[in-house]
C-alpha cells in the first residue's frame, strides 16, 4: 500500500509546524514528482516501514506505467479536502527537499490514546536525526490539538532506525509479540512502544500555559 492523503473531512487552514532542520506540512502539487519516485524508484524504506519483503525493482515499460499511475493516482489525492486534525502530515528539510511524512492512526477521542508513525523515504538523509525530529514536531502537535493523555507507536525488532527514533522521543516498550513477524525468511518481534507519562504530562503542560 503506497503513501495516501484520502482522507474525509472538511477543507481546513493549512497546517504547518516548523522545527529547526525540518517542517511538517499539508501536501501540495509539487509533491507529486518526488512521492512517484517514493513508489517506483527510491522503494527501499518501504522495506523497513512495516515487515515486507518490498516491491520488486521496476524497468522499462514497467516503470513508465507505473510512474503515470502513481502520478495521477497522488495528485487526485492532493486535490482531496483534509480532516482536522489531520491524519497525515508531509515532511520538508528546511531549505532542502521533500523527505517522508508523519501519521497518526488509531484514535480514540474518549481515551484521547493514539498512534503515530514516521517514514523517511529519501534514504540519502537516513541517520541524521531528522525523523526523531518530524516525530516530536508531530507529537507536539497532535497533544496541543487532542490534549491527549497517550500516545503509542509500533514497529518490529529488525528496524533499528526506528526503534532508536521511539527511544529518542521517550517511548518504551509496552508489548513484545515473540516471533511475530517474518521478513526475508527470518523472524522478528514486534514492538508496541507507549510514550513516558511525564513527557505527555509535560507536553500538555507547556501546551496549556501557552494558552493561557
């Protein structure tokens, strides 16, 4: 399954948080050339984003097509209207390119628990840091907008990129699922990571003063 902005819901400002070296932000037309590439050239996060072997490499004809489809396929989703908050965010180097995005899914408004995720795709800029960033920006974001009380992300024991990301965000390990996962004919846990109380607590905290 490819990256997707269809979501329902209302047509809202457009969203943008800033950090220092990356800013998260609503999609846009210009996009389109660099998440085709995210699905038919530039593929290799998709082997780490969840357990999965990948898509093959695409040549030829193959890959025109493919291209064409992607293309059309994510600029109808671009022209799609935005829920509030919103499920999906697009990642930006400051200055630079276009790098992944940051989601959130699971929600539930009552326990006011949900789960997050990031995905850098452009391997170039891998291990700098910048999806612990986009993650935090995220996080930040979302406890400002939900007042959440919890939050959860999940991944599998082989992506060391992202279970150092959580770790650096202050999440923990909740759950081990033993041998839950298979990938390229060997077995991985999955991880459910919570993140510390005290760092919900003090987001919501400085969010709060903020507003008052």
């Amino acid at each position: 399954m490819g990256i997707s902005d269809r979501d329902e819901g209302d047509m809202t400002d457009e969203v943008r948080v800033e950090g220092e070296r990356v800013v998260l932000r609503d999609p846009r037309p210009e996009d389109v050339d660099a998440r085709v590439r995210w699905e038919t050239v530039e593929i290799e996060w998709q082997k780490w984003d969840w357990p999965c072997e990948g898509p093959p490499p695409m040549t030829g004809e193959a890959l025109t097509e493919a291209r064409a489809w992607w293309a059309a396929s994510i600029a109808a989703s671009i022209a799609q209207p935005l829920p509030s908050p919103r499920k999906r965010l697009w990642v930006e180097r400051i200055g630079g390119p276009l790098l992944g995005s940051v989601n959130q899914y699971h929600y539930d408004p009552e326990a006011r628990v949900i789960h997050v995720g990031v995905a850098i795709c452009e391997s170039a800029y891998w291990n700098q840091g910048l999806g612990t960033e986009a993650l935090l920006l995220w996080i930040d974001h979302l406890v400002k907008e939900l007042d959440l009380t919890c939050v959860r992300t999940a991944t599998w024991s082989g992506n060391h990129r992202m279970v150092r990301c959580a770790e650096k965000c202050g999440f923990v390990v909740d759950k081990v699922r033993r041998g839950s996962s298979e990938v390229r004919g060997e077995r991985y846990d999955g991880l459910d990571f919570i993140l510390n109380q005290e760092a919900v607590s003090k987001r919501r905290e400085v969010h709060h003063e903020t507003q008052t």
